[in-house]
C-alpha cells in the first residue's frame, strides 16, 4: 500500500481532490498520480511513500531516497 506526500498542496484539472489522499494498492499507479499533483514534479517535490513502513520508494526530484 503507497501514499503520496508532499510539502505543497496537490491538485490536479482532472483527478480529485481526494485523489492524493488515496492509499494506493499498486505502487505504480500511486506514482502516476502523484506526477499529476504537481506542474513541474522535477523542481516541486512529491514522493511516494510505503504506507506500513513510512519509507520513500518514489520521488520525483533527483535528491536521494531517505
């Protein structure tokens, strides 16, 4: 299970507002959604994070995985 997280509020035109407040099943699809959070995912940061272990298995700027 995936949730994504960030230090900016996320919207999209399309997805929902709640969209980003999913816990996803599949990593990928978390990842997908959390592209379309954000206008420019390389300079704003999201991540997606494993939600039992709290641990980043995504992010989309080049800085390091924790």
């Amino acid at each position: 299970m995936f949730r994504i997280e960030s230090d900016v509020e996320l919207s999209s035109d399309w997805l929902p507002a709640g969209a980003f407040t999913t816990v996803y099943a599949s990593r990928s699809v978390a990842v997908a959604t959390a592209i379309e959070g954000v206008d420019d995912p390389a300079e704003v940061e999201v991540r997606v994070v494993d939600a039992a272990t709290g641990r980043v298995v995504w992010r989309s700027t080049a800085e390091e995985f924790e």
